[in-house]
C-alpha cells in the first residue's frame, strides 16, 4: 500500500491511497486542474483514481467531488448526512455510493471502514483503509477523541492526525470569539496536544508513519506540532514523522 496527504489544511484537504493497481481519494478539495497537478507530482494522475470516500460535507474537503465524478466518471462514497449536506456543492454524481457510519465498504481490493468523529456537520466520518495485510487510518476534523476512535484507529501502519492549532496563537490570532470557541469546542479541531496525545495512546511496534495533518495556517506553525509530537517518536519504536502542507503533497509513502 501507498499513499500520499496531496494537501491538507482549510484551504483543500485530499489524500491518495492505493495498493494492487486500485487508488482512491479520501474527499476531494481541489479544482480538477488543481488535484492532477499534485497527482502528476508523485507520479499519478486522474487516470489512477477509481473512488472517492468523502469525509464530510465542509467545503475544503467536497469542492472538487462533483466535478471530479461526473468529469472522469467515478463513484462517491459517503454516509447519507454527508450526502445530504454536500448535494448543494457537488451536484450531480456519476454515481453515489451510501453507506451507514461503521460500515466496511469495498473498493476493487480494498476495504475502507468509516468510524463517528466529532465535528460540526451532518455525519462526519474518518476512515480505515486495508488491503488485507496493511491499514492506514485517516483522523481529521474532529473536536474530541473517543474510544470508538482510538479502538478503530489501534493497530495501523500509518496514521494521518489532525493537529490543527496552537491553543494559545489560537487566543491570541485574528479569530473573532465566536470562531475561537468554534474551533475549540468538542465539534471543532484538535489542538497539537490533542494531536500528541492520540499519537501517543496508538503507537506501537509496527507503526510506519505517523502524519500530522490539518495545520492551521493561522493558528499554528509547524515547529509547534512537532514539538508536540516529538515525544511520541522518541519512544523506541521506528516510526517516521511526517508533517502535512496546505500547498504540496507529500512524497508518495509505501507501507
């Protein structure tokens, strides 16, 4: 297995993930010129992508779905809340694929499992991907962690979190109140300690990389998550930092 955070952050959020000749998109924020430029950039293209499972309905991760499906004739996978609140911003679909929150779902030889986060839209979702022998788990947009979580998540050989802010750039920043305790609150975003905290709880020998995603490129700096995540890598085991970008991807990872 293979992937690849193609970007990450408020301004577009997808991420690549193939393995036996089938690849996917987990959401889609990108305009479709956009998406095949970060693609070509670790070697694909649209050609190589035959789903996408969207987390949530926000527009930094569904901007680009509907162009994408009815343009290169690919299904969307999501729950019928995300559907639902999407409709108005994707469209028409090539073809919609529902399922219920929890469900294993199959993809031409890989399995993607959804789990409940906790986030202020419909039906938010993170996701499990397998293809038999390896799992990456994919964790953004959440306010809290749970067990559901961190019993989904436990296990995998890689890991994309969200540590989205620095509490106190947080306090400080732009942000009127209202959006500071948006971004705070149980349906918002995970701080870098938060980030650490469920890196922390699943580490374990086999874990290849541990991705940290969702920065906030007004409310955190990247010095800041890996400070916060850095314990979690000097713990024994080998497992590789990796820090997610807003404006390019990351360098195609094997499992």
């Amino acid at each position: 297995m293979q992937f690849s955070v193609l970007g990450s952050g408020s301004k577009g959020n997808s991420v690549y993930v193939e393995s036996n000749g089938t690849g996917i998109l987990i959401d889609n924020g990108f305009s479709g010129k956009e998406l095949d430029s970060r693609l070509r950039r670790i070697g694909r293209s649209l050609d190589n992508v035959s789903a996408v499972c969207v987390t949530h309905e926000h527009n930094d991760h569904v901007h680009g779905v509907g162009v994408l499906s009815r343009r290169c004739k690919i299904p969307v996978y999501a729950n019928s809340g995300t559907f639902q609140g999407a409709e108005h911003k994707v469209g028409k679909l090539h073809k919609r694929m529902e399922f219920n929150t929890g469900d294993k779902v199959g993809i031409d030889g890989l399995e993607v499992h959804s789990f409940a986060v906790s986030h202020d839209t419909a039906d938010p979702v993170g996701y499990v991907i397998s293809d038999g022998s390896r799992y990456l788990g994919y964790c953004t947009d959440t306010g809290t962690v749970t067990r559901l979580m961190e019993l989904r998540l436990a296990g995998c050989h890689a890991l994309i979190l969200e540590f989205n802010h620095d509490p106190e750039m947080l306090k400080s920043g732009p942000y009127p109140l209202p959006l500071q305790q948006r971004v705070r609150s149980k349906q918002g975003h995970l701080s870098n300690e938060d980030g650490a905290s469920l890196l922390h709880a699943l580490m374990h020998p086999t874990l290849r990389y541990g991705v940290l995603a969702h920065l906030s490129e007004t409310n955190n700096l990247p010095h800041l998550a890996i400070d916060a995540a850095s314990p979690c890598f000097h713990t024994g085991y080998n497992a590789e930092m990796v820090v997610a970008s807003q404006g390019q991807p990351t360098a195609l990872l094997s499992l």
